[in-house]
C-alpha cells in the first residue's frame, strides 16, 4: 500500500465486528542428569544416540587434529542447533573416544589425572556462559570395580583482559547425552536460563575447550595456556549462531504507529493507521493477518486481513473504530492489535505474534447551549428584527412619506 496521510482519520461510515484468536505459549525446566557406572558397564552406554543436525558439517566451532597423545581430549568440532521453541542444543564432538571401560581408564587416569572438564562457551547480550561436561574416575574397589562419575553444568563465565577465564560458577545443570559412536557430548539448554533468546536473536564469542579440573578448577583462574585443548577462543571466536526458533526458515513480524490515542462524538468512526514489517526466509511465503480485540463491545475492524507475504513486506494499514450513537461521554475504548503469522513447518500449525499495540478511543459529547431568560426590551428587539416584521415596517414608512408628499402637493394647488 502507498503512503498516508494523517494517522487518525473521524468519519459517520458504520463498520462490522472481527472475530478474534488468541494463542498460549508453554514453559520447560531445567534438570540435572547424573549417572554412574560401575565395572560390569561401558561408558559409552549414556543414550540411544544423538540426532545431529545439519549444522555438523557446517559448525560453528572447527578444530581438526591436534597433537594431543589422547584423542579422546582432542576436540574436533562443535555446533549449535534448536530442537524447538524451548531449547537449544549443544553438540561437542572429539576426535576419538573411549570404547570401553579400560580404555577410558588408563585415559583418565594418565597423569595421576583424575577429572576432565568438556566445555562449550557462548554469549548472550551480556552475559558468558558454558555447558560442561565433568568426567570422573572417581575411585576403585575390589566388589565394584572401577566408578565412573559423570554429570553436566551451566556455567557463568567471567573472563580478565587477555580472554582468559578469572572464574566459573554453576548456575544450573543441564540434560546431556554421550553418542560413542561419533564420539560427541550434546547438551540440551533450557533457552529461559540463558537470558529467553527469541528468534533473530545471536549468540556470540563461540569457542570449546577441554581442561584438567584437577590442575585448573572451575572456581579459580583458567589461563588457556593451560588448557588441554581449545577450538577457538574468547577473542578470537567461532562463527556467531542466529536463533530460529527450532524451524528451518526464520520468521519475524513487528507492528508500529505514531498516533494511538483519539477523541470522537457519538456516531463517529475512528480511523487508526499502523505500520506492519514482516519477513520470512521460507521460499513458499507465509500467511499474517491483524488480530484486534476491544475493551468494551463497540465495533471493531482492520484492512489486514489473511495475506500472504514472501521474503520481506513493509505495509500500512488501518484500525477502524466506531463509536456508537448512544456512547456517553467521557467513555474510552481501549483495542489491543497484534499480527499473526503462521509458520508452515512441522505437523501442527504453529503461529507467530507481534508485539501489541493499544489504541485509546474516548467519547467527547459537545456542550450544548443554554436557554437564557429575556428582559422585555432584548423580546421587542428580537421581534422588530424578524424579517417580516422589518418589511412590514419598510412598506409602512414608504407609506408615510408617499402620503406626506402627496399632502404638500396639495396644498401648493
């Protein structure tokens, strides 16, 4: 649509009522998952498998082969993808990894090392954090055999000037997942303790590293010379990731207006304009549409209604509000918009929602003016000066003075 005018608009056209839609959205909590194996079981037993995304040929932390004695502490790749709206997952690949028990204990324990620590860092606006992976041999008896200990942390990341870290601190645990067969930690993060990213939204300074928690402890300072590995750094970090939203377009929608508030008579129609920005990457389009609910039961209407829309769309459109004969004055109506898209992927239909504008209509009756009580002389005047008594007097007077001519000439004769 082209540019308008003014943003409100009063006319006397009656208009018709729009249904309205309205939608919820659900909510996840953290857990912590802890496992322990004893000597009769392999490591490498956590989970089914993992479902990786197509972001492992393409991750957002690369590090390759490095010349690391034991590959199972040499990382080789790290990505980022979102199973849906709640959670982000977290993928940590190694070059290798132990197949079983004995392997991963002469691992472990090589150095008199007893705790590695597998961690994947990131930003979000201002804060740092990590998920980690802690590996434990945690101790040997003659019954049990060899005890492995292994659990997942969230961390809060403070880091000093040179990209080093002063300090990590746990914020939380997180559910996680060991695939042996590509070798490769996932974590799954609740989105809501990472500070609720929405879709657009960018995580920033990526990097991994595996450290020696028995050398350099999570609660001291971590200097990456220390480090057993690094994939990227603080300063120098991998590529940022943008959020979706756990679908594989992206899809956004804001609404905006400059004039939301009006007064009007009874009978009056009230004409609100708005501003729509919508874009989506889905090739095949998608579908928005306004969503207008009043406060009180007048009649209410937009001019968008369901459109279709392709790449990106900047739309101006109207609210329309009519005041009802009978309103009383001093009433206001108050009418919530938002836009609606839907977003064509997976089963179910799922539908996005803009922001919420609300629109102030409140009723102003004109005084009306007051009959005043006339003296006798303001009742004469009012009188002599209606129009035909004005000609009356006129004809009168023409009379008078045709007669006062007519005598003079008769007494000339």
């Amino acid at each position: 649509m082209g540019e308008c005018g003014a943003s409100i608009r009063i006319t006397d056209n009656l208009i018709s009522k729009k249904t309205i839609f309205c939608d919820g959205i659900g909510e996840i909590k953290m857990h912590r998952k802890v496992a322990t194996f004893l000597c009769a079981l392999v490591l490498v037993v956590l989970s089914a498998g993992i479902a990786f995304g197509g972001s492992q040929t393409d991750p957002e932390i690369l590090d390759c082969a490095d010349d690391i004695p034991y590959k199972f502490l040499d990382i080789d790749r790290a990505w980022f993808i979102e199973e849906d709206m709640d959670t982000l997952t977290v993928t940590l690949q190694l070059m290798d990894g132990p197949k079983d028990r004995l392997d991963f204990l002469s691992d472990v324990r090589s150095d008199n090392v007893t705790t590695y620590d597998f961690e994947v860092y990131f930003s979000f606006k201002d804060a740092n954090y990590s998920v980690a992976a802690r590996v434990q041999a945690a101790f040997h008896t003659t019954l049990l055999g060899d005890v492995f200990l292994l659990s997942a942390e969230l961390r809060e990341i403070a880091y000093i000037e040179n990209g080093s870290i002063e300090n990590e601190t746990e914020i939380g645990s997180v559910n996680w997942d060991w695939d042996s067969e590509n070798t490769a930690f996932t974590f799954t993060v609740d989105k809501v303790s990472i500070g609720a990213p929405e879709p657009k939204d960018v995580l920033t300074n990526t990097w991994a590293a595996v450290w020696d928690a028995d050398k350099c402890p999570e609660d001291d300072a971590r200097y990456l010379e220390c480090a057993v590995d690094t994939a990227n750094t603080y300063l120098d970090p991998g590529r940022e990731y943008e959020f979706t939203g756990g679908f594989e377009y992206l899809y956004d929608v804001e609404i905006y207006a400059t004039e939301t508030e009006a007064t009007a008579e009874p009978g009056q129609t009230v004409v609100y304009n708005f501003s729509v920005s919508a874009s989506t990457t889905n090739p095949n389009g998608t579908e928005i549409w306004a969503v207008p609910i009043a406060s009180i039961n007048w009649s209410i209407s937009s001019s968008l209604t369901k459109r279709n829309i392709t790449g990106s769309a900047n739309l101006t459109e109207t609210l329309t509000v009519q005041v009802p004969e009978n309103a009383k004055n001093g009433t206001t109506c108050k009418v919530t918009l938002r836009v609606l898209m839907t977003i064509p992927e997976g089963e179910n239909e799922t539908r996005l929602s803009s922001n919420t504008l609300t629109f102030s209509t409140t009723v102003i009756v004109p005084p009306t003016t007051p009959v005043q009580n006339k003296t006798l002389a303001q009742k004469l005047i009012d009188i002599l000066t209606e129009p035909y008594i004005l000609i009356i007097l006129c004809a009168i007077i023409v009379v008078i003075i045709a007669a006062a001519v007519l005598a003079k000439k008769q007494e000339k004769r």
